[in-house]
C-alpha cells in the first residue's frame, strides 16, 4: 500500500508559509513595475523628443530600480522575521524606509547634475567655448558638494537621526577633525577657485618657479591638480599652493622673445653700422616679427671682437615654430655680416684674474 504524501502544495499557503506567496508577489509587482517605468521613460522620450528630458529620464531610471528593489528586500527581511521590523521596531523601518529613499533622491540629483554638466561641456566644446566648458567641472564639484549637504539634511529630517547632536558629542575628537580638515577645505576651495578664476585649463603648460614645477596640466581635481612635466612623472600639486605661489602659464604667451647676442670680427669697425642697418631692414620687413613691439639691434661692445644684440618680439607662440624660426633668422643674420665683409664668431675666452 502506498504511503500518503507528506508534501501538498496547498501546504504552501498555510499560516507558516504564507510568506512565500506574498515574496513571489513582491518580486512579481517589482518585476512589472520595473518594465513599466522602462517603458514608459521611452515612450516620453521618444514622444516628447527633448535633450533635457533624455537627462532627466537617464539620471532617474537607475536610482528607481535601485529603490523598487530595495524595498522589495525591505519587505522580504520582514516578512521572513515575522514582521519584526514593522510591528516590532516601527521606529527603525521608519528609518530604513525614509533613509532609502533620500539616498536614492540624492543618487537621482547627483546623476542628473553629471548629465546636464557633461552635455553642457559637450556643447561648450562644440561652440570653440574651451575655458567656459573647463569652468563647468568647478561648478559640478560645488553642486556635488550642495546636493550631499542636502541629502544629509532630509536624511536628519527623515530618518530622525539628530547628527548635530552627534558632532557634539564628539567633542574634543570633532576640535581634532576640524582642525585636521582644514588643509582639506583649503584644497577643496582651491580647486574650486582654479575653476572660477580659470589661471590654467586642462592642456595648458604651467609652470611654478618657486617649487621648480614645469608641465602639462592633466586633470584639477578636489584636492590636487596633476601636472605632467617633460620627464613624464607625474607631480600632485596640492590646490592651495596655486593661491600662494607665483605661478606662469606659457601657454598663454602672446609672443616670444628674440634675444640674441653675436659675437662679430669686421674690419673696419665703421662697417658695424651697415651691418646694424641691414639686419633692422631684415626683421622689418619679417611677418613673424611684431613691430608694435620694440625691436632692433644695437652695439654692444667694440673691440677687435664686437659685441651687437638683436632683439625683438615674435609674433609665434609654439615653442617648436619659434625654435625653426630663430635658426633661420640667425642664419639670415650670419649672411648678412658675411655680406658686409665680416664673420660672425665664437664668444671670446673669459679671463679670470686671481
């Protein structure tokens, strides 16, 4: 005779497991809920066909998801322990309830503060705006810093969780913490300070004289700023420093500074002045050379080996252009004196008298 089974399906909706039914449920709603705000989210975007609301549907379909889901184990932790946290610990579901939904708040403004801040960079770059779009990441760091502020107030509002009490109690300990953070505040408005002020960009070769730092800006960051010198290390540069120190951007240079002593045995001596003349003939009439600007050459020193310096500002300010430039002009000038019946020489030995 065959044995009874122990097990009935019908079991499963009895008092001690109830649970099961109600679980399947959960995942079921959040199952379709989840498909329908997918749904939906596209269907507007497609409908309304706006940038901003492909920002807006982007930055809260994750935090969404993120939030059906996590009350679903909410509820699941509960029902598996009886409703303990429900009826037995009301205050704390209050508070894992309405914590989960300000983080999923904050996480949804801070996603959207990301897309509108890298679409407008996107266009600024778009429209040759380059130092208004490098602005745009100083303002992200302080809207970051704004949205965690406000996050923190709703979850103080929300949750009941009191942190200025908690920060008192801290005592002597938040005394140290201030004081500790303050190299970290200074860096962080710093930073926020380079963004604003804009005395360099991303790209833009910098140099600081005082701490013999010469590079490549690589990225700004909260605390410190990455330059890239020649040698390929790379150097972190606490943002305060930058309030404090002289600091040079070459890459802003407006011109380049032709300045070039040469050494030249003519004879006779009277013969310095056709030279003089012919070389200022030839860097007037030079399109790289900005007359605006004081340029010219003159006598230096007279002697079996005269001293003249040629002088003058050139209208390049690539580093690799103004290099092609100088030798050109230097042999221009080379033929020049050769032209006049001179030759243009090595520096005479220094002597040192003891």
């Amino acid at each position: 005779m065959l044995c009874p089974l122990s097990w009935n399906p019908i079991n499963l909706i009895d008092g001690e497991s109830h649970w099961i039914i109600w679980e399947m449920a959960y995942i079921i709603i959040a199952l379709f809920v989840s498909k329908f705000l997918s749904l939906a989210l596209d269907r507007l975007a497609t409908r309304i066909n706006a940038p901003s609301f492909g920002l807006f549907a982007d930055a809260v379909y994750r935090p969404a998801i993120y939030l059906i889901w996590f009350l679903v184990a909410l509820h699941s932790i509960d029902l598996v322990t009886d409703e303990f946290l429900s009826q037995g610990k009301p205050k704390a579901w209050i508070t894992l309830v309405n914590g989960g939904v300000v983080l999923a708040l904050g996480w949804f403004l801070l996603r959207l503060k990301d897309n509108v801040i890298a679409h407008t960079i996107e266009m600024r770059t778009s429209e040759g705006k380059i130092a208004e779009a490098h602005s745009m990441q100083g303002i992200s760091k302080l809207f970051t810093a704004v949205i965690g502020i406000i996050t923190l107030v709703l979850l103080n509002d929300f949750t009941g969780m009191n942190f200025t009490t908690l920060l008192a109690v801290g005592g002597v300990g938040g005394l140290a913490l201030a004081f500790a953070s303050q190299e970290i505040v200074s860096n962080f408005f710093g930073g926020f300070m380079i963004h604003m002020t804009r005395p360099f960009l991303i790209g833009e070769e910098v140099s600081l004289p005082s701490m013999n730092i010469s590079g490549i800006v690589e990225e700004i960051g909260w605390y410190q700023t990455r330059i890239r010198p020649r040698s390929k290390e790379a150097v972190y540069v606490p943002n305060s420093l930058f309030s404090k120190a002289l600091l040079i951007n070459k890459t802003r240079i407006t011109h380049r500074l032709f300045d070039e002593s040469l050494y030249i045995e003519i004879e006779p001596l009277s013969k310095l002045t056709r030279v003089l003349q012919d070389i200022d003939t030839f860097i007037a009439s030079h399109p790289q050379f900005d007359l605006t600007e004081w340029t010219g050459s003159r006598i230096e020193s007279v002697g079996p080996i005269s001293l003249i310096i040629v002088n003058g500002h050139t209208r390049t300010t690539s580093a690799q252009e103004f290099y092609r430039l100088r030798g050109e002009v230097l042999l221009q000038i080379a033929a020049i004196v050769t032209a006049c019946g001179g030759t243009v020489v090595r520096p005479p030995p220094t002597v040192i008298h003891s």
